[in-house]
C-alpha cells in the first residue's frame, strides 16, 4: 500500500473517530440538560406548593419585590 493511501485511510479513521467521539458528547449534553430542565420544573413546582404564589407572581416578586 502506498504512503498516499495509507494517510487517507488514517484520516478517514480519525474523521471518524472525532465524529462518534462529538455525537457522544452532543448525546451526554442533551441528557444533562434534560435533567437540569426536571430539576427546575421540580423546584418551581415546590415553590408554588410552599408559597402559594405561581410562577409568574414569584417571578415578579423577585424582581419588583411585590406579591
């Protein structure tokens, strides 16, 4: 095998490589940002329980300090 053809099949590999490696990573950012989403709908969830105020009225209450 030529030098020419076995740098192409190298950098095909490493295409390839770097491709799987960056679908992995997109597939752990999604999973990530889908339990920080859960989280934060728990939380605003419990809030409302404990407070008796909905979101939009504790948004406003952090902001403008009224409720």
């Amino acid at each position: 095998m030529s030098d020419s053809a076995s740098q192409a099949r190298e950098d095909w590999y490493q295409e390839a490589a770097k491709s799987q490696i960056q679908g992995e990573r997109m597939n752990r950012a999604e999973l990530l940002n889908g339990r920080v989403a859960m989280l934060g709908f728990l939380i605003g969830l419990l809030t409302e329980v404990i407070t008796g105020h909905g979101i939009a009225s504790q948004i406003s209450f952090g902001l403008f300090g009224q409720g």
